[in-house]
C-alpha cells in the first residue's frame, strides 16, 4: 500500500460515471464472439424477478438485456426472443452463464435475494 489517500467521489461525479465492464465471450459455433456487459441494478432487479417467477425464457432473457455490440449498445430486443429461441441451447446457456457470472448473479440465493430486495 502506497500511503496515498484514494481521491473520494462526489455524489455527482458517481451518478455521472460509468462503472459498466464488458466481456466478451467465444461463440465458436456462430463463428463469433458476444459482447457483455454488466447489468444495472434495475436490470439486475427485474431478471431476478422473472427468475424467481420461473421465466421460461430466463436465459434468453438474460442475452437480450446483456449482449452489447462495438459500441456498447444492446444488440437484442424483446422482439429477438422468438428468434434466439431457434438457437442452439448449448450456446444461449453458455452466455447465460457468462453474462450470471460477470454480474455476480452465479448463485440461486443471491438472484432470489436481489428479487426479494427489488
């Protein structure tokens, strides 16, 4: 540790920076790789819900809301979920995974507490 006092955030400058991170995940099946970010809180809050609500769409869900292109913008809408449903379950699950992991959503009783908490 260095002695050097971290610089300490003003309430403005914290609702105006972003602490979105991005990964990107291999998808040799699509011959691609998928950009994800991570979610709001709000996001975070709602996926939890349809989770706990026994979503079927759930991991489709989680691809829409989280799948980003180049430029950060969301690469799915709603409308895409008939369309993503035609695709291999091995790979929506895969990303499903990553895009859980990436927003510390891994295990079941922290995705029901975030519900609970919503």
């Amino acid at each position: 540790m260095s002695g050097e006092k971290q610089k300490r955030l003003s309430r403005q400058e914290i609702l105006d920076l972003s602490d979105a991170e991005i990964r990107e995940v291999d998808i040799p099946e699509w011959g691609t790789t998928i950009n994800l970010r991570t979610l709001t809180a709000l996001e975070a809050t709602s996926f939890a819900e349809s989770y706990k609500r026994g979503d079927k769409d759930g991991a489709i869900r989680m691809l829409v809301i989280s799948a980003v292109d180049e430029d950060g913008k969301l690469m799915f809408t709603e409308a895409d979920i008939p369309s993503l449903q035609k695709k291999s379950m091995k790979v929506i699950l895969r990303l499903q995974n990553a895009a859980m992991e990436l927003n510390g959503l891994r295990d079941r009783k922290v995705v029901e507490e975030a519900a609970k908490n919503g």
